[in-house]
C-alpha cells in the first residue's frame, strides 16, 4: 500500500512556475522509471514538459524504449521551485511510471569527468513523505558540494543503459539461453536474494538507476559466444614460476571448465559498471561433457552464483595480481556457491560438489575444502591485500596433509586474515 492518494487533482496550475533554462547546471535531480511510450494518448515527453514546465528544454527527457530519464537542475533560481515541488514531482513520476522511481542527487567534479552520485534512493510510494522530507533536507547540502556546471545527464544515462537482465551483446551465432532455464535462473536467484549480500560499490552508479523491480538479477549479464570469451584474460599478469608449475598445466588442462563465465567492473559492449558475462556455448558443451548432461540449467546456476559470489567480495575494487590472491579469490567464490546449495537446493549441493571436484583445476577445488572447513568468506573481502602470507597460506594449505583436516584449513586462514 502506498501512503498517497491516486487523485485527479494531482496537476495543480503551474502556469506561475518559472520555465527551467537548463543550459547546464551543476547540481542534478535525476529521476528514471518504466512505463510505455504512450500514457492515456500522450508522449510522456510531452506530458513532463507540460507538467513540469519544461517545454523549452525537451532534452531533459530522454528514453529508451520502456526505459526513461528526467533530469531537473537543482542551481539557481530554479531549487526553489524544484525543491518547493518535490512531493508534486515525485507523485507525477511514480503514478506514470508504475509506482516506482529510482532518484539521484548527481554531480561531477569534473567536466570531462564520470557522474558521481551524492544520494540515490529507489521511491515506491510507501513512507512517501518521509523520503520527500529527508530530500529535501539533503538538496541545500548538496547545492555546497563542489562540482562544474554540466549539461543535463539524462542523455548519457540513456546511452549508458542496459537492462539489469540476460542480454545478447556479441557474436553472430551466439545462442541465447532457452526461456525455461531462463526462467529456473531468475526463481533461483529470486528466492535467494537476500543471500547476495553485494557491497554498495557494486550495486551504486551505473547499476543503481537502471534498477527495475521485477527484475530478480542483482546485476546486468551479459551473454557471449565462446570467440569472444577465448578474447578475454583469464588470470591476468600471473607469474607461475617453476615452482607452481603443476598448477598451471592443471589449469590449462581444465580451463574448459573456467570459462563459463566472469565478474568485471570494466566496461564493455555498452555495459558501464559492474556486470557478469555468461558463455552459453560453453556451458552448455561443459554441462554434457560431465555429471550435468541432463541438468545444464544447473550449471547455468553454479556459474552465476559464482559470479555473483566474486561481486560479492569485490568491496575495494582490488585487482588480483597473483597465483596465491587469486587462488583466494577462486576457492572462496566456489565455497560460497557451495553455501548457497546447502541452504537453497541441497539436494543438488553433491552433484555440485562432484562437478567442482571432476572437472576444475586444484585451486578452484579447494573451495570444497574452504566450505567444509566453514572459513568466513568476509574477512578476504574486508581485508584483500596483496601481502606476502598469502604465499605462506597458498604453501601451507595445497599439502595433502592439510587439506584432510578442515580445523587446519580454518586455522591458517584465519591466521593470515587475522
């Protein structure tokens, strides 16, 4: 239920309203929302710039299909205005756009420079004034904050876009995943939401207005065909040295089984930000090449969850740039997998142990070692360095005598994330 009544008085005369003279401005109200093109036989280009007074400045609004983004400027003699009709605003937006806003104070400190966000919040009607109060609170405070004039960003907002769903970006033979596993990916994923507990660096700036409720994916994925995933660096600048030799041949030799998928930050195919990319080609040749031949949707699911673990504890943005950091990295996302079958789908949670164990190299095995040893996942992700124990716990743990004994395996991690 929401705190507002749907009232055909909501459109009060704004003929007194000052028109906006947008052409630029250095404190931004950005507001994005979903409705169709037409609403009761109006462009909603054309409603806002009626509603809102903005007929001189159509490139506030911009859209993209379903999708649509309003920029108001917050400078000058315009706050005034915008902050007095900020409950008025808002209820136009969430009545047009299916009662759900995603809102943002924006800036940049540079004009050159990428769009920061001072305050993002998701409005849905509930608790209404409260937010509108707590905006309005926030908006003078924002107005101080150092930043360029700049044009409106609704523009860039909408170049930058992409549904946070499954999509098609590369190859022109790519499969796209079949609706039914599609389907058994976004239940899974939906039921366990809460478990993807993904830090606020991952979830803010691109990913944070392009939010749609009834998507059930944390974040946007990409699909790709297996060419464009042999293009891509597994294990960046890694120096194996004579000594990990055995795991780098063991590595080349189940590296089939490895590019499935991957977490990046790095932009790419339109897609700015935080993103997952899923080989569908290469899942599904995986899936019949082991114990999952007649459950592929299964693989499609360990390797999202993978994913979306390596989301999970990339907090500080850091980049791995060694055997042992990564060999961290990998084991714990495979743990935390396993975590997620044990409370979700445990009756699946052997198979999935059977398929880590049969088919991916020894340091992505370990995870197996990691979840029986029941390490908290937490302290890499609050803690991730590049420091010389990482060596001393890679050497400790990869011993047959070691990896028997969980109690061991939890002592030297904690020892070296002290």
């Amino acid at each position: 239920m929401v705190d507002y009544q749907e009232d055909d008085n909501d459109f009060i005369d704004y003929s007194t309203t000052k028109k906006v003279l947008n052409n630029g401005s250095r404190h931004h109200l950005v507001i994005t929302g979903w409705s169709e093109d037409d609403v009761e036989g109006y462009s909603l280009e054309i409603l806002f710039n009626d509603i809102f007074q903005l007929q001189d400045n159509v490139d506030e609004i911009k859209n993209n299909g379903s999708f649509h983004c309003l920029d108001l400027p917050l400078d000058d003699e315009n706050d005034y205005h915008i902050i007095n009709d900020l409950e008025f605003i808002v209820k136009c937006c969430l009545k047009y756009f299916n009662n759900y806003i995603n809102v943002a104070l924006a800036y940049k400190e540079d004009e050159n420079g990428e769009i920061q966000y001072y305050y993002q919040t998701r409005i849905t009607g509930n608790n209404l004034k409260h937010q509108i109060d707590y905006l309005k609170k926030l908006i003078p405070a924002f107005q101080k904050y150092k930043a360029v004039k700049c044009k409106p960003f609704a523009e860039v907002i909408i170049k930058k876009f992409l549904s946070p769903g499954i999509e098609n970006v590369s190859g022109d033979s790519i499969d796209s995943i079949d609706k039914d596993v599609l389907d058994y990916l976004s239940e899974e994923i939906k039921k366990s939401i809460l478990f993807f507990d993904l830090p606020y660096s991952v979830l803010s700036n691109t990913f944070h207005l392009y939010h749609h409720p009834k998507n059930s994916f944390p974040l946007p994925i990409l699909l790709k065909s297996s060419q464009d995933m042999e293009k891509a660096e597994f294990w960046k600048g890694i120096d194996w040295k004579d000594d990990y030799k055995d795991f780098l041949d063991d590595f080349k030799k189940c590296k089939k089984y490895i590019v499935l998928g991957y977490y990046t930050r790095d932009n790419e195919d339109g897609c700015e930000g935080p993103h997952i990319v899923l080989c569908p080609e290469n899942i599904e040749a995986a899936a019949s090449d082991s114990n999952l031949k007649d459950k592929k949707e299964l693989l499609y699911l360990i390797v999202l969850i993978h994913e979306l673990a390596h989301a999970m504890m990339d907090k500080n943005n850091v980049t791995m740039n060694s055997l042992f950091s990564n060999a961290m990295e990998e084991s714990l996302a495979n743990m935390i997998t396993l975590q997620w079958f044990d409370v979700f789908d445990n009756d699946d949670k052997e198979i999935v142990k059977d398929f880590i164990k049969d088919k991916q190299p020894k340091i992505y095995k370990f995870g197996i070692n990691q979840f029986e040893a029941g390490v908290d996942w937490s302290k890499w992700r609050d803690s991730k360095k590049m420091h010389k124990l990482l060596k001393e716990w890679f050497d400790n743990c990869f011993v047959p005598e070691l990896l028997e004994q969980p109690q061991k395996v939890r002592a030297e991690y904690n020892r070296v994330l002290k």
